[in-house]
C-alpha cells in the first residue's frame, strides 16, 4: 500500500474518531490494521501520523461550531474515500471497513449519528454491497455470538457448531465455552474471525484476543490445546460447499513405479482427495515428483497399484474420463508465432466441437479477462529469447489452456518456476480460486513461500527415492516432522511475531544430517527415507484411501469430429508459420534462389560461343543436383515439425484428439509447401537452364521426391527426443542417396557383395533418389520435341546391332569353345549360358528344341544345325535393322519437308543433350556385352532397353521400360508410382509409429545387455 493511502488511511480514521471519547482500545485497533499492511518499523510512523491528524481536527473543532464541523468531515470522508477507492484492492476495502467500524465500535458508549454517516459514506464510495455493510456493522458491534444476526454468511463454530451448521462437522471440543464468529465475504473471498470466550486460542501462532476481529488468509489454522485445529480451508468450504460444482473423488492406492533401469522411483504411495481441494506435492530432487505427477495424470502407467477418479482406473478406461483431466506442464506449451488470443482460441475450437467461431471467441474473451490477459491478448507470444509477454503471463496463459474446457481435475507442474514472487502469488491464487469454485487441483512445487505454502489445502511429502513421508494439512506438517525428530519446539509451527511457516524448515528436519566428532555433517542421515516412510505409515491410516465410486457429470467438453480437428490443425499451423517472417523467407526464398545459381553456375557453353542445350554438358549433373535439392528441402522443412510440437501434443492427449487428424494436417501443409518450392525451383531452373517443355513432368517428380523426404522427415522428427539429434542425422540419410543413386557410382562398380550385374541391386531400390533421377534423365531423352519421333526406330536399330554385332559374336564364339573343348568345366558352365540365352532370345521356338542340341558332347550335325540358326538370326536382325533405319530416314525427310533442315537442327540443338544421352547410351562403355553368372548381360544402350521378363519392376539402370504385371510400362510413370508407394509406406510407419517402436525396443536391449555387462563384471570381482 502507498504511503498517499496510508496517510489518508489515517486521516479517515481521524475524522472517524470521537475524540472525547476515543479509548485506548480503539488505538490498537489502528495498530492492528497497520501490522497487517506494514513491518513493526513503520508502525510508529503511521501511529504519530494519526495522532498528528487527531490533534489538528481536535484545534479546528473548537473554533468551529458542531453542526459546521460534521458537514466539513462529511466532505472530507467523502472526498478522501474517492481519492484512495481506485487504488485500493477490493479485498482492501473491506479490510479498511471492518476496521472503520470496528474503530467507531471500539468504545461503550452509543455510535452517534454522524459516525453511522461517516461509514455509510465509506461503504457507498468503496462500492460495498448493503446486506454486506449490515453484516459487517451486526460483526463488529456484537458483544455475544447472540447478537449476530442469523445470516447465511455467518458460521458460529462453538461446541454446538454441527447444530447451527448441518452440512459441518463439530471442529471445536464439546468442553469449549463460547464460540467462534466467521463471517464469508463472498465477492472479495474473505473470512473474518470474531472470538467470544476466554479460552486461550491462537491464530497462525498468535493469540487470538476477545472482542477482536480477526482477517483469516489461506493457510490460516486456528489452535488451542483444548480443541482440534480448525483449518481456514475447512471453514471456507462450509460456505463454498453449497455452490461447489465438483463431485470427483480421487484416490490413488499402492503406487509403485520402475524405471527402466530396474530402479524403483515410488514405493506404495496411497492417498485421496476430493473436489474444492488445493493438493500440493512437495519433495527434493529425486524424490519422484514428476514421476508421481504423470502417473496420476495418465501420462505414465504405475507398475503396481491404480489411479480412480469416482472409481474408474483412469489407466485402463481412459476414454471415461475424456476431458476430465487438465495437464499444465513446467514449460510453457505455447505456439509461439501465435498471439494469446489465438493459443487460447485454437486450443478451444479442439475443446467445442459444438460451438461456431463467434461461441468460443465469446469464450475466450471472458477467459482472458478473467486471467487479466485482455490487454496483451494481440500480442505475440513469443519465445523463451524474444518474449513479448511476462512470464507470469505466460503462465497464465497456459494454465488458461486448460481452464478454458474447465477439467474438474487440474495438474500442474512447477508453475512458479522460473517466476518473480508477485507473479508466483497470482499465479497460485489463480489456482487456488479455481479449487475453491469446486475443482480438484494438484500442484507439484519446489520450496514455496510462506503465502504459498498455506493455500494448500493438503500437502503430499516425498522423501528422497519415492518415498511417502506426510499426507495431510501443511499448517500440521511442521509440527508433525518436529515431533518425529524430538525438537523441543514440536508445538510451535508458525513464527511467533509473523505467523508465518518456513518451508524449507521441513526438509532441514527430514535431511538433517548425523555430525562427525569435529561437528561437520557426514554423508549419513539422521532418519532415512525408509525411516520416515514406516512413520508415515503408523501415523496415517490407508482406511481413508478407500475407492469411492460416483457418477462423474461431464463438462460442455465435446471435441470435434475428425475432419474438424484437421481443418483447426491445418489453419492454426500454416497461421503460426506465416507469423514466422524468418521460417517464410528462407523455405520460399531457398528453392528460387538454389535455382537461380544452380542453373546459371551450370549453364556451360564453350568460351566465345552461343549457348545450346545440346552441348551443356552438366545436364546429367544439373538433374541429380535437382533430385538431392528437391530431398534436401523436403527433409529439412518436415524434420522438426512433430518433435517441435511435443510438448503441445502431451498437454493435447489429455483431450484424446485424432493422430490421424494431426498427422494429416502436417502432410497436407508439408506437400503444399513442398509443391510450391519444386515449382518455383523448376519455374526458374528451367528458364534459365534452356529446359523446354519438360516443366510439368520435372516439377511432377520433383515434388513426389520432396513429398517423400517430407515423410521421411516426420518420421524421424516422431522418433527422437533431440533436435540435435535429428539434424546430426540429415547428413546419415542423405549421403546414401547421393552415393546408391547409380549416378556417382555406377550400380555394377559396387562391392560385389551388394551390387547386382544384371539389373538395379536392392541398395539402390530403396533410394528415392534413383527413382528420381531416372525418371527424369529417362523422360528428358525420350520424350523431348526431337527424340520423340525417332524413339521407336532408334530402338529396333539398337536391338539389332546389339544382336547381330555382339550378342551373336558372343554366342558363336561359345558355341565353338564348346564343339572344341568338350568336357571341359569352361565348357560346361558355357553350355548353360548358350542355352539360357537361347531361350531368352525373341525370335527363338522352343518346338525347335535348339537348346536341347547344345550339350559338352555335342556332334558336328548338332553344331551345324546351332551355326545355322545363329546365320538365320543374323539375316533376321539385320532386315530388321534395314526396316527401322528406313522409318527413321522416312520421318526425318517429312520434319524436313515441314520444318525445314534449319528447323530440325534447331530442335536438335534445343532439345536433345549429347551428355545426357552419352550416359544413357553408355557410349563410354568399352564392353557392351558381359558374361555374369551363365547370362550374358547387355550394356550397349540401356536406354533402348526393355525390363527383364517375368521381373516385377526390377530392371536394369535407364531402361525406357519396365516389367508391371506383365505390361510394359514407360519408366516415368512406374518410377512415379514407386515413389508414391514408398511415400504410403511412410506414411503407415508414421502412423504406427513404427521407426520409434524399433529403437524403443533397441534401447531396452541396450539396457539390458548393459546390465547383464555389469552384473557380469561384479561377479567376475
């Protein structure tokens, strides 16, 4: 409070004073209102203030006549009043109330008629409801407890307490003569404590004095040695209780936890609570808080023992109880690139599925003005570096998260961590209001403040290991450690002069540590955790951890359906991306640029001559580069998307929303992205490169390449724990693609032990990369402007010359070797060759039975008859040759006659590539033929190739067509459809999560052969 307010604090009192007849009780009490708002030190201060402001009212009265004198203190009351009212707390005013009254009240004689204005005029300017201001006069000017009028806002709580109160249980002992007056401010949430008797009671550790009124906070414990403590949070529900929604009774029974390790991180902790109650769980590190707290919110599952709320294990029926349990994590689970308004309103259009937008923005507009979050509700949340909110905020914030679907069961973590006292304070009352509107809230918390401290309405203790050491009131669990450990002050538990209670008073009891003979402290504890644990188990009985089972009233939660869910998902992730001016301008920045320095890096022509297509010989590099950008961007834009939202995931799984739903969403926005970089990429490339007409069938495969690198990224992104982690991955995922694309390394130059001659090893298979780059480097010969008309002819023309002037050569030769050498091993395994290619050959007739004749002891007739076969086939491929020649002589003399020679060279120059098509005519390849394994295996113009026969997909490197169920298929499209299958095949994993499945089994195996390492080398010690 100012020192402005103060001083007119107590010039108001002043004017209030009678001064003929001001007593010395009525000092006290302004005494007493200025030790609840100040130190001891400044008390005098105010106090010679008052009296300062006494005197000078006194000398101006006696020059001034009665009447004139109570008009000029109405003004001034009024005025006064008007000055502080707007600075003043609500709670404050009523505390400046009751102590006006209790003042004016203070002496024997009859309140006159000007002092029932003055307070009329206080109660009026302070907004101060009547009904309230009667209670208030009927409490402070009682003299007996049967002089307070019978209001509901009363409690009289003496030895016949459950007869003035039904729905109360008897606090006080039957011997205790008098009683005890609480009156319940209901707007401002304030009890106020009137004794009548003389017995020795204590408030907070101070004796309470007759006569007097007392303000009772959170935490507040009323004693005396006759009587069993009367809790303030016990008296506040018997005026909350009535109103009280809640109706969840939870109880948790025999948890014990083991962590993977094999170490047990709780050993059998039972306990139970109800709704309206405030639970705080405290404990040194490593005494299981975490643990305990996601055990009991559903997040870990107990390895004995169960959680029920209204008896339903929470565990094993978790779609019972949807909605009813709220999580707030220690970090802050927010989408940072979001305002608070629009954390706060996706979060709830996830909570109503069955409310419109205008609903649940009305909403969370009066979610936030109850938060006191209105006026930063446009500003960007921001992150841990670059914050635009407090830190109290954003812990509001998240707690409004869940508030906002009002779960009856709130878990919270650390939430004043990281936060200044003020912020912590609010933050606690926050919580401490929702418990007393009728929820049930557990709070894990470190070493809380003496003000924190009391507004637990239970405390749960534990000791290090997991260990349970006290369940119960926090007022009592001072004194509770204190007996336990003999001290010889176990009745006091609050200071003396303060009433306050030191925290971590308890863990100095329950760590206190055995002295040395020098007086240092050992390593040794006095009690261990294992001795506090068979005291809290004699003192505190299991019988009240009984499973209550009742009928659970659900809340307005309803989440919305599964296409509902994605559309939100949808909209709030690609909002939270379009606030990310830096996220935006680099994924829609990098694909242009890269093409712009790709394309003109790569575009080489000869120094001093003009550029055509043709002659670049970086196309095949140009290609390759493109299908690795095109991965590259689909890795790294997906690679920290699922894990980046972890932590919004774990406080939404509370709401048991759609994976699927989620999952799809991010797939969605991740191909939206990735089709417009690819297309932006080839848009420029191809420009500048001198790419004609291939723009959609590049763009097409470009981006089915980066769709699956967006898969591949989500997958991985599902999968591990780190951010680190991931991107030290990148390069592992990468790198094969680069090198088991078939481009840097040929497939047959590989390890032989992993290579294949015949067709694409499975190494490469597997590589989106070789998919890609094929697919392009395929379509790009034989489907541009000029190649397309003579594709066709060229590939009869390089089937017959491959037969007629190598594959023939080869078969003769070995058919002579055989006639030759006879039975030879080099003729037998020559003999096998002669007949597989035989019966592979197109033109052969197995009634000719040909490859039968062949044999290590075949005769001259048979050999003859083989030699004329093979002349016959020549003859055959050769008018074959002459046929395709002249198609493709026909179709270039009618392009001439239409187009021109000119234009035909044009077409040439702009279309084709020599490079390109050097590589996918191997015509640097000095063996066209090889001999692998009883097969003779073609590299003469792969291109022009067909897929093996009776070989589903599997072929050779750049033929033009594959095998698919018996069809031949234009390689484009099959390695199109490969792409998309492997990018279902993502998606399945993704959805089962499967990547994360195998290394959690990897891990526990890792574990255990570690364990069985250790306890082998104990042995072997």
């Amino acid at each position: 409070m100012s020192e402005k307010i103060l001083k007119a604090l107590m010039q108001l009192f002043a004017i209030t004073a009678n001064a003929e007849r001001l007593t010395e009780r009525g000092r006290v009490i302004v005494e007493i209102f200025l030790q609840q708002q100040l130190s001891l030190a400044h008390v005098k201060k105010y106090i010679d203030i008052f009296d300062e402001q006494l005197l000078f009212l006194q000398g101006k009265a006696e020059s001034v006549e009665r009447r004139k004198r109570v008009a000029v203190n109405s003004v001034k009351v009024l005025r006064i009043c008007t000055d502080i009212n707007s600075e003043l707390e609500q709670k404050q005013k009523y505390i400046v109330l009751i102590r006006l009254i209790e003042f004016v009240y203070s002496s024997d004689e009859p309140v006159s008629a000007q002092e029932s204005d003055f307070l009329s005029t206080v109660a009026e300017v302070f907004n101060i409801k009547q009904e309230e201001f009667k209670a208030c006069l009927s409490l402070a000017s009682a003299k007996r407890a049967s002089e307070i009028n019978d209001a509901p806002s009363f409690l009289l709580v003496a030895k016949s307490f459950a007869e003035n109160r039904q729905d109360t249980r008897q606090l006080l002992h039957d011997n205790l003569e008098g009683m005890l007056a609480v009156f319940f401010l209901k707007s401002a949430g304030i009890l106020f404590a009137k004794y009548f008797g003389n017995e020795q009671l204590t408030l907070n550790g101070q004796a309470l004095t007759e006569g007097r009124i007392n303000v009772l906070s959170s935490g507040s414990v009323i004693r005396s040695s006759k009587i069993q403590p009367v809790y303030f949070s016990e008296l506040a529900r018997c005026f909350l209780k009535d109103e009280s929604k809640g109706n969840i009774h939870f109880a948790a029974r025999d948890l014990e936890f083991i962590f993977k390790n094999g170490k047990k991180g709780l050993h059998r902790v039972s306990f139970s609570a109800s709704s309206g109650n405030l639970v705080g769980i405290m404990g040194s590190s490593g005494a299981g808080k975490s643990t305990l707290l996601n055990i009991l919110n559903g997040n870990l599952v107990p390895a004995k023992g169960g959680v029920f709320i209204n008896g339903i294990n929470i565990h094993a029926d978790k779609e019972k109880i949807e909605g009813i349990v709220g999580y707030v994590p220690q970090d802050d689970l927010l989408l940072e690139e979001l305002t608070v308004f629009q954390n706060l309103f996706f979060n709830s259009k996830l909570c109503f599925g069955n409310l419109d937008d205008a609903a649940i923005t009305a909403k969370v507009n009066e979610q936030l003005e109850s938060l006191g979050l209105t006026e930063s509700k446009d500003l960007k949340v921001g992150d841990v570096l670059n914050k635009t909110i407090s830190g109290g905020q954003r812990k509001r914030l998240n707690i409004a998260l869940e508030l906002i679907r009002k779960p009856q069961v709130l878990f919270v973590d650390e939430p004043t961590s990281g936060l200044s006292s003020l912020d912590s304070e609010n933050v606690m009352d926050l919580l401490k209001q929702l418990s007393a509107s009728g929820n049930l809230v557990f709070v894990v918390i470190h070493q809380p403040s003496s003000d924190i401290f009391k507004l637990f309405d239970k405390l749960l203790l534990l000791d290090t290991g997991g260990y349970p050491v006290y369940f119960g009131n926090p007022a009592d669990s001072l004194l509770y450690f204190k007996s336990k450990a003999h001290h010889a002050d176990a009745d006091e538990s609050e200071c003396q002069s303060c009433g306050n209670i030191n925290s971590e008073q308890l863990f100095s009891i329950i760590e206190s540590k055995v002295m040395d003979e020098f007086g240092n402290p050992t390593a040794e504890r006095k009690i261990s955790p294992q001795e506090w644990n068979q005291f809290y188990k004699e003192s505190f009985s299991n019988e009240e951890n009984a499973v209550v089972e009742k009928q659970i009233e659900h809340s307005s939660f309803a989440k919305p359906s599964r296409m509902r869910q994605v559309g939100v998902f949808i909209k709030r992730d690609v909002l939270s991306k379009l606030r990310n001016t830096q996220y935006m301008l680099i994924n829609f920045l990098e694909a242009p640029v890269l093409a712009l320095i790709l394309a003109y890096v790569l575009k080489y022509s000869k120094e001093g001559a003009e550029f055509t297509f043709r002659e670049n010989i970086n196309l095949p590099a140009f290609l390759f580069i493109s299908v690795i950008v095109a991965l590259f961007m689909g890795l790294t834009v997906s690679a920290e998307e699922i894990i980046r939202d972890r932590k919004i995931l774990k406080r939404e799984a509370f709401l048991n929303l759609s994976r699927s739903g989620y999952l799809l969403s991010k797939i969605c926005i991740l191909f939206v992205i990735s089709a417009l970089q690819t297309f932006s990429y080839v848009l420029i490339s191809n420009e500048i490169f001198g790419i004609h007409e291939m723009g959609f069938a590049y763009w097409l495969i470009l981006f089915s390449v980066s769709c699956a690198a967006n898969l591949t990224g989500l997958n991985i992104s599902a999968s591990f724990n780190s951010v680190v982690t991931i991107y030290i991955l990148v390069p592992f995922l990468m790198i094969p693609q680069i090198i088991f694309s078939g481009v840097m390394v040929k497939f047959e130059d590989l390890n032989p032990q992993v290579t294949n001659q015949s067709r694409v090893p499975l190494i490469g298979e597997v590589m989106v990369s070789r998919w890609g780059f094929e697919a392009l480097a395929v379509n790009q010969f034989t489907n541009n402007s000029y190649q397309k008309h003579f594709f066709a002819a060229e590939k009869q023309i390089s089937n017959a010359i491959f037969k007629k002037d190598f594959w023939l050569i080869k078969m003769n030769d070995k058919l002579d070797s055989v006639f030759q050498n006879g039975n030879s091993h080099a003729a037998i395994a020559q003999v096998q060759l002669l007949k597989n290619e035989l019966r592979k050959e197109s033109f052969y007739s197995p009634n000719e039975n040909l490859a039968d004749l062949i044999s290590v002891s075949m005769d001259s007739t048979s050999y003859k008859k083989v030699k004329r076969y093979f002349e016959g086939l020549k003859k055959q491929y050769i008018g074959l040759y002459k046929s395709a020649n002249a198609k493709k002589d026909s179709v270039i003399q009618a392009m001439t006659k239409s187009e021109g020679r000119d234009k035909l060279s044009q077409l040439k120059n702009g279309y084709t590539n020599e490079n390109l098509n050097n590589i996918l005519l191997n015509a640097n390849n000095l063996h066209p033929i090889v001999e692998h394994e009883d097969d003779l295996i073609q590299r003469f113009r792969p291109v022009y190739m067909d897929g093996v026969e009776h070989s589903f997909l599997r072929a050779p490197f750049y033929v033009s067509r594959k095998n698919v169920f018996g069809y031949k298929c234009d390689t484009y499209w099959v390695n199109l459809i490969v792409i998309w299958t492997m990018i279902l095949l993502l998606m399945l994993t993704l959805y089962f999560n499967l990547l994360k499945k195998i290394l959690d089994k990897g891990g526990e195996l890792f574990e255990r052969m570690k364990g069985v390492s250790l306890f082998r080398k104990r042995i072997e010690g």
